[in-house]
C-alpha cells in the first residue's frame, strides 16, 4: 500500500505530473516564445482548435451564415495546444489566459480581442442581434445557462473527463466524486429539458450552442467513451434535445472547423471560406 501524500507546507512545481496534457501544463502565464498570429481577409479571426470550447464558436458562427449575415465569414486558424501554440507571443496578446478559443474582430476600430468561449458567444450574439432573446425574461433565462455551462463544464471536463481518461493512473476517489457530479449535472439539465425544448426556452440559442457539444456530445457518445459508463439512458430529454441539434446543418459544419482527428471526412484543420466546408 502507497504512502497517503502529505502536501507540503508552500506548494513548489518540481516535474510535471504525468497524463496527456503534463508537457504544456506550467504555473506561470505569459509567452514561452515569439510566433505572431497568422491574419485572414475576413474581420472575424479565429484563433482555435475543436475542442468542446472550440467548436461553440464555429457552430455559432456557421449559424449566423446559415441566417444570412455575411459579416460573420471568419478565418479559423489551427491553434495545436499539444505542441503549445497557446503560448506563443501573438496568440497570448489576444488571450493573457494561454486557452482556445480566442477571437479578434479586425471588423471595427481599434479591433477587439475576445476570450472565453462563453463572452466570445455573448459577443458575437450582440454583434449580430441573433441567438439571444431580445425580452428580458427570456434573455436572463438564456444567460443563466449559458453561465452555468461555463461553470459546470470544468467539473466535467477537468475533474472526470481528466481522471477517468487522461490522468495517468486511476484514482478511485476521484473517479467516483467527479462521476457523481457528472451525473448531477446531466440530471439538472434533463429536468430543465423536461419543461423546456431548449434550455433558454422555446427557441434554440447560444445558451444551447454553449452546452451541447459538452453534455450532448457526451450523451451521444462522443465524449470520453462515457455513455455506458454514465448510464446516458438515465437522462431522455438531454438524448432528444442533443441529436435534435447534432441535425443542424450548421452545427455539423461547425463541429468540422479546425478538427485533426478522427474520420478524414470530419476534418476541416483550417477555415477560410465556405468552400472548405463543401
């Protein structure tokens, strides 16, 4: 039996802990080296990679194609978090914060950098009047799961999804405390969907654009390999509503921007203009 670990009085980082991500996790911000941003035609630059938090924007702004505003073309640059693209000195001007997705609107004066996947959704829902309820009741309801998303998403992505896949042993605690949250949260969303067709309401919004392609995704089996492990039949209504999504032309473009893996067809490394997606 292993000794029980004894953290230390003041906490120093040593060597990297092991797992799938230890080579580009560090204590420290800033840039590791000088490498400027590529720049497209379009206004809108993506800096990226299809990750959950990535693909909410591609999604996003392949809907607002699909409703006709042109001045949501975009250039979506591969951003390789594995080799630490992240942290080089353009893409760290745009985001201090080292993380996918970050976006700059060269479309106004001076231009305007955007980070966070959850304010890059807000943003580009007010700069296009679309995807967000004008009343307010209905607004506020939208922004509250948009925001829940942005909290919750790191218990299960960083706590489960990290221990039950990449962490490079299995620990039986963690396992079992971020599973139990998991479920948790698949069931706050099952009865939200068991009242609503979409999380905002009646009408399909950033709201559902910004959880989808975690817990609908994960439902699907697309995420972690969790279904079964899950038990996903457990939550009908999260099932209905994350393939009636998966349906939309515009999120099956979306889910394809920036993508390097998996089947040849879904792989769209970079984006810049409709025809790549054809």
């Amino acid at each position: 039996m292993s000794k029980p670990y004894v953290p230390p009085k003041v906490w120093t980082f040593e060597a990297p802990s092991g797992g799938q991500f230890a080579s580009i996790n560090r204590p420290v911000a800033g840039p590791t080296h000088d490498k400027p941003l590529p720049t497209g035609k379009h206004p809108l630059q993506l800096y990226s990679l299809a990750t959950p938090n990535g693909v909410k924007v591609t999604i996003l702004l392949e809907e607002l194609l699909a409703l006709g505003h042109g001045g949501a073309e975009y250039d979506a640059w591969l951003i390789r978090i594995g080799e630490g693209d992240q942290f080089g000195s353009g893409f760290v001007q745009v985001n201090p914060n080292s993380k996918i997705p970050a976006l700059l609107d060269r479309g106004v004066e001076p231009p305007v950098r955007v980070f966070e996947s959850g304010s890059i959704l807000l943003y580009l829902a007010e700069k296009f009047g679309a995807f967000l309820p004008k009343d307010l009741a209905t607004r506020t309801e939208t922004l509250n799961w948009l925001f829940w998303q942005m909290g919750s998403a790191p218990y299960l992505g960083g706590g489960f999804g990290h221990f039950y896949v990449y962490a490079p042993e299995k620990f039986e605690y963690a396992i079992n405390r971020f599973t139990m949250e998991a479920k948790r949260q698949l069931d706050v969303l099952d009865r939200r969907l068991g009242e609503s067709a979409y999380l905002g309401g009646p009408e399909y919004s950033i709201a559902d654009i910004a959880v989808w392609p975690w817990y609908g995704q994960l439902v699907r089996g697309n995420l972690y390999g969790a279904a079964e492990f899950l038990a996903v039949h457990e939550y009908p209504n999260v099932q209905r509503w994350a393939e009636a999504i998966a349906q939309r032309p515009a999120v099956q473009r979306g889910t394809r921007v920036n993508r390097t893996w998996g089947d040849e067809a879904s792989q769209v490394a970079e984006r810049h203009s409709a025809t790549d997606l054809a």
